[in-house]
C-alpha cells in the first residue's frame, strides 16, 4: 500500500512539473502568435490611401518619410526623389476649403468624385484619404503601402502608434531605455546588496542579523506603487534639485527606484549562499594565516559565487520586468535617452500604459505583444550571459 501512495505521489509531482513546463511554452507560443502578425500590416492606417496626381513619379515612401511630410519638415518631393514640386497635404476634412455644401451633396455624396477631380487636376498634391473616396484609381497614382518590415520596427527611432498616415512603431527607444535603466539599476544595487550580504554573513554579530534581515525581507513585500510615490515625492524632487534639471522624471530616477527595489532579493540570496560556505573552509584559510577580509574574499566568495550569481539574476529580472514605479518616476518619454538624467520609457512601462488603449488585433496591438517578446529575449540573453560568467569564474 505504502508503494502505491508513493507511486501517486511522484505521479502527481510529475504532472505537475509536465503542466507548469506546458503552460510557459503556451505562453510563449502565445506571445509569437500575436505578434508576428504586425509584420503582415500595412504601413498607411488600414482603409486608407495616399492617392497622387498621375503625373507624380514618387510610388513609394518609408513610414518616416510619409511621417515628415504630413508633418511638413518635407515640402519638396525633389527631397524623397521626385520632382521639384512644393508639395500640398490634403486630409479628408479639408474637403471643405475646395467645394461647397452644393457641390459635395447633401450627404456628401459626390465627395468621391470631388476629391479625385482635385488630384487629377493638383500636380504636387498627396491626399490622405478613405480608399472609397478615390472612385478613379485609374486616373490618379496610388503610392504603394508596403508591409512593416523589421528594419521599421527594430531600427526604428520613433514610436508613435497613433500617427497619422503611417503609425510609427520604432522599438529602439524603449530598447534602450530599458537597458539604460536596468544597467545603471544594476550598478547600483550590485555593490550595496554585496556588501550589505558580506557584513551580515561574516561581519555581523548574532542579534544584529536577526535585527536586519526581517526588516530586509520586509522590503521585498512591499508593492511597487508605494516605491513609485517615494520616488516620485522624494528622489525625483532631489535629484531636479542637485543636478538642476528642468523635470526631475528621468532615468537616474527609475535606476534608484530599481536599485531599492533589487536589493532585498540580492541581499537575501546572496547572503544565504555566504552563510553556506562550511565553516572548515573559513577556519583552514584562518590557520594559513589569512585574514578576515583575505578569507571573505579569496574563500567564501568564491565559493558561493553560484548564489550570489543566483541573486544577481533575480536582481536583474525585477529590474527589467518591473512596470508602475518606472512609469511613474522616468518621464514617460519614448525618446531615445542621450544621458540617464534624461526623461525615458521602458518596455514593460509602454505594455501597462498603452495595451489598454490599443484596439485588439491591430497593429498597435500586435506591436505591444512584440515588445513582449523583446522583453523575454532581453531577460533570457541577461541569464544566459550571467550563467556563463559563473561558469567560467566556477573553472
């Protein structure tokens, strides 16, 4: 009988084991499948065209190029390779400015017929119009809508989901601005969770660390919005006043935040694993003639690299992953950042701030989901690159 039970036991361990690994490749395979399906959208917003007169030799422009003429910082099409010809914008609701109420009908029904007589007839005219409202293909010059390619998306400096003609879903400002982020988080936090781990395992006497690591564990439950509002009532005010910046939402600002909010989990891992290092070992390198510091260093480091690597990697994983406290204390700003004093926007703050907004099966939408798999991507080359560190320290 006893056998049977065991027997169910470690079936229903192994099931379970079965069931947790089935459910993460689920999740990835779900995150892929959402969003390949951006690098299938079209680059001008879906039911749109950008009709030009016939005589216009420019067929097509890159989602940046159509952004910069819309914004009017292009006005000649000599600029994107046609002729030198000032350009002229026209959005559906400037019907109004060329025809009358009469003309366009009561229910604007002869708006088709009007707006493709005014591109026939315009030579430097784009019109950013419903395909319905061009009734004549045939008679004006459609540029051509491209599909999003990953040079847009991954090379990207822009992203602006909302634009118009052409969305801009640049991911390399919130790449970098991820990394900007939890690199400097890291900095930071690595030396002060090292050293604090190093005096409660080898330095510290017995009440002490009882005393600390209680009120260290603490840290680690308290939620990250409650980090967000001390940053932003405390370090953001701070650090506007010491480096005399004109907003003090930067990227400084969610590193500290992180560094906090990374040091109980590298504090507690890291100094479990120095509390593991057996006491012979501590005593031989004693006997040798070793000092303290020499022992701590040559001896228990070493041997719990593997821990501390294990701290590090949980360290980093909350830093790249975590969402509120960065939205609220970077700026928000989807730019690429020249400085960490800099306002920015991470991955993780964008997915929170905008999935919400975004219509589902869209472009938009699809993009997040990309980030998403960016993001994994990000914390899987950060595990592996640690792993291999501490393999080679280990040889």
């Amino acid at each position: 009988m006893k056998k049977v039970f065991e027997k169910i036991i470690e079936g229903i361990l192994a099931c379970s084991g079965f069931v947790t690994s089935l459910t993460i490749v689920l999740i990835v395979l779900f995150l892929f499948s959402e969003a390949v399906g951006l690098f299938h959208s079209r680059v001008i917003e879906e039911g749109y065209v950008l009709a030009l007169n016939k005589d216009n030799k420019v067929s097509e422009l890159t989602p940046v190029q159509i952004k910069d003429v819309f914004d009017e910082e292009i006005t000649n099409w000599r600029e994107v390779g046609g002729e030198n010809l000032p350009i002229r914008l026209f959005r559906l609701e400037d019907v109004t400015r060329y025809y009358t109420e009469e003309q366009l009908g009561a229910s604007y029904e002869n708006a088709g017929a009007c707006i493709t007589d005014l591109v026939e007839r315009t030579p430097g005219i784009v019109a950013f119009v419903p395909r319905q409202f061009i009734v004549r293909p045939d008679s004006v010059h459609l540029l051509w809508d491209n599909t999003i390619s990953l040079k847009d998306v991954f090379a990207g400096a822009e992203w602006f989901p909302t634009a118009t003609p052409a969305p801009q879903f640049g991911f390399l400002p919130l790449i970098t601005g991820t990394l900007w982020v939890s690199l400097f988080a890291i900095l930071i936090a690595l030396p002060f969770g090292l050293a604090v781990a190093v005096y409660m395992s080898e330095v510290a006497d017995h009440k002490i660390r009882n005393l600390m690591k209680p009120v260290i564990e603490l840290l680690s439950g308290i939620p990250s919005v409650v980090y967000g509002f001390f940053g932003l009532i405390v370090i953001v005010p701070l650090l506007q006043r010491v480096f005399d910046l004109p907003v003090g939402e930067s990227g400084l600002a969610g590193s500290i935040v992180l560094a906090i909010m990374a040091l109980p989990t590298i504090i507690t891992v890291t100094e479990d694993a120095m509390r593991n290092c057996p006491r012979a070992m501590r005593e031989a390198s004693l006997a040798l003639g070793a000092s303290q510091w020499q022992t701590i260093y040559k001896v228990v480091i070493p041997y719990s690299i593997s821990g501390i690597t294990s701290g590090v990697v949980l360290g980093i994983g909350r830093a790249v992953g975590e969402t509120m406290a960065v939205l609220m204390v970077t700026g928000n700003a989807a730019v690429i950042p020249h400085s960490i004093l800099e306002p920015l926007r991470t991955i993780p703050a964008t997915i929170a701030a905008e999935l919400g907004e975004a219509p589902a099966g869209g472009a938009h939408y699809e993009a997040l989901f990309l980030l998403g798999v960016v993001l994994f991507f990000i914390s899987l080359l950060i595990n592996f690159t640690v792993e291999a560190v501490s393999s080679g320290k280990r040889k």
